[in-house]
C-alpha cells in the first residue's frame, strides 16, 4: 500500500512538474495561434503561483515537500530503483537530474522570471475581457 501511495505521489508531482514546464510553451503558442484559453486568469495565476513556490523553496534550501514525503513511504536508503515500479523509475528518470543545488535554484528562478514576463507580454485577462 506505502509503494501505491508513493507512485500516486510521483504522478502527481509529475503532473504539477508538467503543468509548470508545458503551461509557459502552451501561452507562447496558444498566444501565436489565438487560443483564448490560455488568456485565463486563473490558470495564468496558478501558473506563475506553481513555478514562484518551486523557486522559493529552492531559494530557501527547501527540499519539496512531495519528494520527501514520496521518499519516506519508498525507505529510499537503497538503490536509485529499489522499490520502484517500471512507472516510477521512468518518472523519476525524466524528472529528476544530478547536478549542484545551485544549477537547480537558477533555473527554477528564470524560469519563474520567463512566466512573469510572459504575463507582462501576454497579459491575462477576466471573462468579460476580450
């Protein structure tokens, strides 16, 4: 049950991960190609809200919290694919990389600073906006 839980975790992540990653390229081209949604406030908010939470914790040495708890359910003290379905060690391969923490915050925060300067170039806007 602990390891179901724990692949429910790393999808999930893997979900938010992608949500992050995709909704910026998904604005640029939805901007081009004239799709409104990507004009909504509310998913341009919780856009910018994702990716500034990732940077922040990452400016503060925080590790995420859906890591931790994914690497408590799993006991990850072993090997990079104990405990791990066929599901959760391809995630795990796509998402997570080894470099210096500090590679990880200056991305994180540029990235942060792309979404928040594409809210300035495309800006958001209300229903009842068109």
């Amino acid at each position: 049950m602990r390891l179901l839980l724990a692949d429910a975790i790393l999808i999930i992540h893997f979900l938010f991960v992608l949500f992050v990653v995709c909704g910026l390229a998904l604005t640029w081209l939805g901007a081009w190609r004239g799709w409104r949604w990507i004009r909504s406030l509310s998913f341009r908010v919780a856009h910018l809200a994702a990716i500034v939470f990732v940077a922040c914790e990452s400016l503060l040495g925080i590790v995420c919290p859906l890591t931790e708890w994914e690497d408590a359910l799993r006991n990850t003290t072993g090997s990079a694919t104990q405990g791990k379905s066929f599901i959760a060690r391809w995630v795990h391969y796509l998402m997570f990389f080894s470099a210096p923490e500090w590679v990880f915050t200056a991305l994180y925060v540029a990235f942060a600073l792309a979404v928040a300067a594409t809210c300035w170039f495309i800006p958001p806007r209300r229903k009842h906006q068109k």
